[in-house]
C-alpha cells in the first residue's frame, strides 16, 4: 500500500484501541471520557491531514495542508490548557474547524481528480472512498453538533438519544468506507506488486 493508505490502516487500529481500551479507563480515572475525546481528536487530525498531504500534488496545497496542521496542533495545546481543559470538557472548539479543514480537504482533492484523471473505474479508486468518507463524516458531524446543541437546551432525552444512535451510525458509516479505501488500496497494490 501506498504511504497515505498506510496511515489510514494505522489509525484505524490505533482508533479501535483507544476506544476499546482508553473509554473505560477514562472514565475509571476521570469520570468522564473528555481526554480520550482531545487524544483522539488530535490524533485523527494528524493522521487524515498527513494522509491527505500525501495524495496532493501540487505544492501549495501540500504547505496548506502542513500549515493547518502546525496551526490545529498549537491550538489544540492551548484549548486543553486554557478554554477546554482535556479532562474536563469535551474540544468542540478544535473539532469544528478540523471539520471545516477537512471539508476543504475534500473538495480540493475531489479537483484534483477531475484534473488528474485516473484510467480507473472511480469506484475501485481507494482515494474516491477516503475522500468520500471524509466529506461525508465531516459534513454529517455540523448536523450532530447543532441538534446536540438544540436537545441540551431543551433537554429532551428521546431527542438526544436519538442524535446520540445518528452519531454512531455515522461513524459505522464512515469507518466502513474508510475500510473500503483501505481494502481497494491493498489490492490494486497486491495486483500490481505482487
């Protein structure tokens, strides 16, 4: 597999670890799971914004995308230290813009395969999948927080519970077609490798 599908592979296992293991013991140690919501957060980030550094071509882009890394990355520190402490809060105010730097990830990605086009089905192209994945997830996430927004307002219970069921959906959703660039990945690189 090429280096970006690598870092997909990786962080998938590195995700399903944290929240196998870190969930529980999170809450154990700090009654709440607001620290592996901040270690997962930044983590995730660097690992899509690194993959997506690697499938860009053009050179501005790949400074765009490092430049949004080092400046989610500072401010990452300085949100858990000061406005969202990373055992107390959960980091919306890191989430939403890594939300929003990934829906420009998407869309400059989704041009570049339209200028660069492949002589490939698109669906067998692991990068349409990833891309895809993370188009979806990013834009479905702005709907989650804002009726998360409403029903803590207005404390309805059936209501978050049921943004709660949309949540984990859309995660399932999205980790599926992230499993889907993964396995395309590996085996355009079996065919072509060996």
């Amino acid at each position: 597999m090429t280096m970006p599908f690598k870092l997909l592979a990786i962080w998938l296992v590195i995700d399903f670890l944290l929240d196998s293991c870190g969930n529980p013991l999170c809450i154990a140690i700090f009654k709440n799971n607001a620290l592996l919501s901040h270690t997962e957060t930044i983590g995730e980030f660097l690992f899509f914004a690194s993959t997506y550094y690697y499938l860009f071509k053009e050179i501005w882009i790949k400074k765009l995308v490092m430049g949004c890394i080092i400046t989610l990355s500072v401010f990452f520190v300085i949100n858990g230290f000061t406005l969202q402490p990373f055992t107390k809060a959960f980091p919306t105010y890191v989430i939403m813009p890594a939300e929003i730097m990934y829906v420009v990830f998407a869309v400059l990605l989704f041009k570049q395969m339209l200028q660069y086009p492949m002589q490939v089905n698109i669906t067998k192209q692991s990068i349409f999948w990833f891309n895809t994945g993370i188009l979806f997830f990013s834009t479905t996430m702005f709907l989650v927080f804002s009726l998360m927004n409403y029903y803590s307002k207005h404390s309805t219970l059936e209501g978050m519970t049921l943004v709660l069921y949309f949540w984990h959906s859309i995660d399932i959703i999205f980790t599926i077609l992230i499993c889907v660039a993964i396995l395309n990945e590996n085996k355009y690189a079996v065919e072509n490798n060996g």
